[in-house]
C-alpha cells in the first residue's frame, strides 16, 4: 500500500486561486515525565500532505512552479548519535516531493518572502503561541516590503478546517486501502484477545494480546489508548485503567483499534468472560445490536449524520422500555432525551488519520449529508450503573457496546471491520469453540 501524497498536496492546489497559500507546522515532542519523551506522532495535517514523520517541520503550499516549501530538521550528526537518523532538507527534497526545502531554523528568515503576494493565508491559529508569533511577525515583515514591491501580505486567513479537513474527510482510493488494511488487523486482533479471554485474567494480560497482534502485523501501533473493561468497568465510557481481575459471568467489552501508516481502525466488541450470555446480558446486546445495524443501514447517501444516531437512539429507547428501565411512550422518552440516562453518547464520528478525524458534523446550519468516500464509526451502546437502584437487579452492572467502521458508498454501505464477530452465535462459537 502506498499512499499518494502528491495526489492529496494536488487536491488542495487545486483549489486555491494563485494568491492562497497554506502553512501547516508538526506536532511537538511531548513529555511523559522527567525528561522522557512519549513516541512521537507526526501531525496529521502534515503527514497527509507529506508523508513527513519527524518533528520541527513546517509545510508551505502555494501554487506555482514550486508549490511545495518545507522546513525540516538538518542533519545533525551528534544529535543523531542520540536521537536517531535525520533527513534533512536533502530528504525532503528527494523522498517527500518538496520543491525547495530548508533548515526548520531559517523559517523566520524564509517566511515572509515566501508570504509576499499571498492575499489569502490558511493557518491554524490558537494551536502553538510561538508560531503563531513567528507567522504574525513574518507577515508584518512581508506587509512593510510589500509597500515596496506591490506585492502585499495576507490580510485574510482561514483556518485549515475551512479546506483541507474537508478534503481529509472524502477518503480517496489509496486512503481506503490503508483503511482495509487497519480494519482487518484490528478485527484479528479482537478475535485473538476473544481465544485469550478466560475467567481470572487479568485486563492488561488482554491488552497486551491487542498490543502484540498489532506490532506483529506492522501496524504503527494502537491509534488511542485500548479500553479493556471487564464486568461494571464497561459502563466507564473511557475506562482505561485495564487492571481488574476478569470474573466468570462477566462481560468484557473491548475497545480498540490499530494504525497502519497512521490511518486508524476503531472496533468495540463486548462478550461474556466465560464464552456464553446470561439471559440478561443477551437481552441487553441483542438491543445494541440491533440498533447498530438500523444505524448501519442509514449509513446510505443522502442521509444525514443526526439520521445515523437517530436510528439507533429510536431502537435502544425502545429497548429500555421493554427491559425495564425507562417507562413510557418511546416517542416522548426520545422527545425529552431521557434515554441518556443509559445511552449517553453520540453514536459515530469521523475515521482516519485522526481516531476522532477531522471534518463538520454540521452543514449550513442542518446535520450534515453522508457522501460517498466518508468512513464513520457506528457504536451505539447500554450503559446500567452496577449501583443504580431504579434498573432492573438483573441489569445492574451490565455495559455493552458494538462498534464498527463503516464506509459510504454510492450504494449498499461498506462495513470495513466485518470480519470482527459480533452475533451471540458467532461470539458463543469462537468463545466456546
């Protein structure tokens, strides 16, 4: 799979009139403690454009002979000693398509030449105050020989969301292939955390089966922190702590996904600790499951956002009345949103680069249509709090969740993550096979 940068830098050439321009700087090293560094993660933006890993770059887009200006890391030979392998300007040039490239360090110096005739300047502000700073100075810099030369400075900016979040979010044919392949190593990696799970377990031993199917394949890792919640913790909608001993007649709902060249997989699969449903914990998931697929299937052209949730949010409200935890007409428990009591969520979001990618979940005012090229999750749930003294005995304790991504078409929508069981037979055959 190789991913087309020089098709995603195009997109967005084409789309700006000749005195626009685009500036997009990498995320910062972070620390985890002391003066250890987390593993860094290039941003998205840049990466999509570029295919850059590293930190300390900034990308300038601006059509013309050499659209594309890139200021990276040098060479370093003693901070690679401890750091590792740099590419450098020279890199970029060769490997990430750049027209010029300098040193990250002569961007001061660069910027405000480069902005002179740019009317139009796409840059996020709010993001990093000294970049911000550095582009404020440089564009007062480029206005003060602008008088000089005719040619100005920006005196509009947008905010990159304006066109190139709205250009990641229509995934192209090479996108959707790096997707595939996320899904399916995530969805083998769920079945092999389903072979491991057996009661006295622990949350992490689990975790790791996640961790370790994913490096093994070649992913890049996890795209989010895994959720492993065993028994009560799965109605902890973030739980992460994953260290709780997995109990027999206990469910375990598992949320995770891998990245494969940084494009993420985001699956959420719930079954019982010791291989079969309770007649409660069945109840509750064929619920969730059949809102899951009535929201699948409104994954279709045409239809909105808001429609996708609505489908499941109309079948779950419905299931709480008939397991006994709301009372009521449906129509008005959904009217006055009491099923949030149990259903608290959203039931998708944007897929990609980004576990939460980017993208408007709103257009002109109204919950914005599905096209074909989206991708979104679809993971509604049920939620009943172990000490919750209205729900049912039965129920109390009890969290489900099924999560899959869901690609639209033109036609019938796609489920990438298929392969990852989710029917009480396919679950009970796996898990008791």
């Amino acid at each position: 799979m190789t991913l087309d940068f020089r098709a995603h830098r195009q997109a967005v050439l084409d789309r700006l009139a000749d005195d626009e321009a685009v500036l997009v700087f990498g995320a910062p090293h972070h620390l985890r403690n002391g003066d250890a560094e987390y593993r860094y993660r290039p941003d998205s933006d840049v990466y999509w454009l570029t295919g850059w890993e590293d930190p300390e770059v900034a990308v300038f887009l601006r059509p013309g002979e050499e659209p594309l200006t890139m200021f990276v890391q040098p060479r370093d030979p003693e901070r690679e000693t401890w750091t590792g392998r740099r590419k450098g300007p020279e890199g970029a040039a060769s490997e990430h398509g750049a027209h010029v490239a300098f040193a990250f360090g002569e961007l001061l110096e660069q910027l405000p030449r480069l902005l002179q005739g740019v009317r139009v300047l796409h840059y996020g502000f709010a993001r990093d105050p000294e970049h911000d700073a550095l582009v404020m100075s440089s564009v007062a810099k480029a206005a003060r020989t602008g008088r000089l030369s005719g040619l100005g400075a920006p005196t509009t900016f947008h905010h990159p969301q304006v066109l190139l979040h709205e250009l990641r979010l229509h995934k192209t044919a090479d996108e959707l292939a790096v997707l595939r392949r996320a899904a399916k190593v995530s969805a083998e990696a769920h079945v092999a955390c389903m072979r491991a799970t057996v009661p006295g377990r622990k949350e992490y031993e689990i975790e790791a089966v996640l961790h370790h199917h994913f490096l093994s394949q070649g992913s890049t890792g996890a795209g989010y922190t895994p959720i492993v919640a065993g028994g009560a913790n799965a109605t902890i909608l973030h739980y992460v702590t994953n260290r709780d001993t997995l109990r027999d007649g206990d469910l375990l709902l598992i949320d995770a996904g891998c990245e494969v060249d940084y494009y993420t997989a985001d699956i959420t699969r719930t079954f019982p600790v010791n291989g079969r449903f309770s007649d409660a914990q069945r109840r509750v998931y064929e619920a969730v499951l059949a809102a899951q697929e009535a929201s699948i299937a409104a994954c279709r052209e045409g239809q909105t956002f808001h429609d996708v949730h609505m489908a499941s949010v109309r079948v779950l409200t419905a299931a709480m009345v008939e397991l006994g935890l709301l009372e009521g007409e449906v129509d008005a428990l959904v009217e006055d949103k009491s099923f949030k009591r149990y259903y608290m969520h959203g039931t998708s979001h944007w897929l990609g680069l980004d576990v939460h990618d980017v993208g408007a979940y709103v257009a002109e005012g109204d919950s914005r249509p599905l096209a074909a090229g989206m991708v979104l999750t679809v993971e509604p749930g049920l939620y009943v709090p172990e000490d919750d003294a209205d729900a049912p005995e039965a129920l109390r304790g009890i969290g489900v969740r099924i999560e899959d991504d869901v690609l639209v078409t033109s036609g019938a929508p796609e489920v990438l993550t298929a392969a990852a069981p989710k029917s009480v037979d396919e679950l009970e055959a796996l898990l008791c096979g």
